[in-house]
C-alpha cells in the first residue's frame, strides 16, 4: 500500500453537557491508549489524535469504538461530530487505494496548532493562509506609517508581527513547502522590503527558519 498512516482526531469529550477543561482532561485520559499494537495515541490539550500505521488500517473502527466506551465508563461523550480522519499518502503516488470504510467522518486536510497539512503532505493550503494574514499586516504597517511611526519601530512591528507569524511552528511544515511556496513566500519579503518594512539583506525565509531568533535578527 503506499498509504501511510491513518490518523484520527478526537477533539471533543463532553462530560453531561459541559465540556470539560484541557487540565482536567489530560488527567482523566491519563489511561486511554490504544487497544492495538503498533497504534500510537497522543494528546494534546483536550485533543486526543489517533495515528495508525496502513499495516493496521482496518483496526481503525475498533479504536475508535474503543475510545467511545473508554469515554462512556469515565462519564464523558464522544462527539462524532467533531472526530475526523484523515488519510496520508505518499506524495508522488498516482495509485488508487482502497481503504477500511471511515469510522468518523473523513477530510482532505488537517489543521493542528494553527498548521495546516493536507492528505498528501502538502502545505500550499498552510501558506495561502499565512499570505493572507500577512498581507492584512502590511496593511495595517503602512496604516501606522502614515500616522508617524519612524522607520525602525517599524521594523520592529514587522518582526514581531509578520515574521512571527511566518516562522510559527516552521520546523513543522518548512521541509513539506514546494518551490511555488517558497517563491510566494520570499516574494512576500521582498515587497516588505520595497515597502520599507525590513532590511534588504534578508530576502529569503530560509534565512529566518533556520538561524536562531536572538538580538541580531530583530535587525
């Protein structure tokens, strides 16, 4: 198969009609974990993300089931609404799978800590995101230059807005980008830079990914 992993997001355990907080969940799902081996469970927040390998894809119904009594013996609701899954494939596959019929509803993308990762690795859909928001921040930078923010208090704003913004979580998702993402993302810096909003020697996020965030940077 040239599936990778299943993986299966539970984000919503009810207790009665109130939704129980990240502190107390993390407690009381202290001892869920998978029923099959070679299954991996992890949690985060009151997330709970399920990851099967494709040697184990048709244990998918039987953990999922398994979540739901786990959830049912602890007073709590499994709300089949908000649990999806996801299919991995290899990128350059061009093979037609089949797969196990899903156990919760099935999606082509996933967001995870603001990050946004599609079935096939992809993350042009991440930086379509980022694009936008940063152009809203231009936006608002040229705003605050109008009104008299001197040059270097500008490019402080911009670090602390944009560039935050772009670099959030890049260990993560850098590495997935293709050379289009790379390219719209570096062409992103180099209007801040016409604009005025950066210094001209730093025109490729490449450089922004991998050198450390210290005092030299925010230059």
């Amino acid at each position: 198969m040239t599936s990778l992993t299943f993986a299966t997001s539970v984000p919503a355990l009810f207790k009665g009609l109130v939704r129980i907080g990240p502190v107390s969940y993390v407690v009381t799902a202290s001892d869920l974990h998978p029923v099959n081996s070679g299954n991996l469970m992890s949690k985060y927040a009151d997330d709970t993300y399920l990851v099967i390998p494709a040697s184990n894809a048709n244990t998918c119904t039987a953990e999922v089931e398994h979540i739901e009594a786990w959830s049912n013996a602890n007073n709590l609701q499994l709300n089949r609404v908000k649990s999806l899954e996801i299919v991995f494939e290899r990128p350059r596959s061009n093979r037609k799978q089949t797969f196990p019929p899903p156990a919760v509803p099935g999606i082509c993308r996933v967001e995870h800590v603001k990050v946004t990762i599609s079935r096939k690795f992809s993350v042009s859909s991440h930086v379509d995101e980022l694009l936008v928001k940063c152009s809203q921040s231009l936006f608002a930078l040229r705003t605050l230059r109008q009104h008299g923010l001197p040059p270097d208090t500008l490019h402080a704003v911009f670090q602390a807005v944009v560039i935050n913004e772009l670099i959030y979580a890049s260990p993560a998702w850098y590495g997935f980008t293709s050379a289009a993402d790379r390219g719209r993302l570096d062409s992103l810096l180099r209007r801040s830079a016409r604009l005025g909003y950066r210094v001209l020697s730093l025109r490729h996020l490449t450089v922004y990914v991998k050198q450390p965030m210290n005092s030299s940077s925010l230059k």
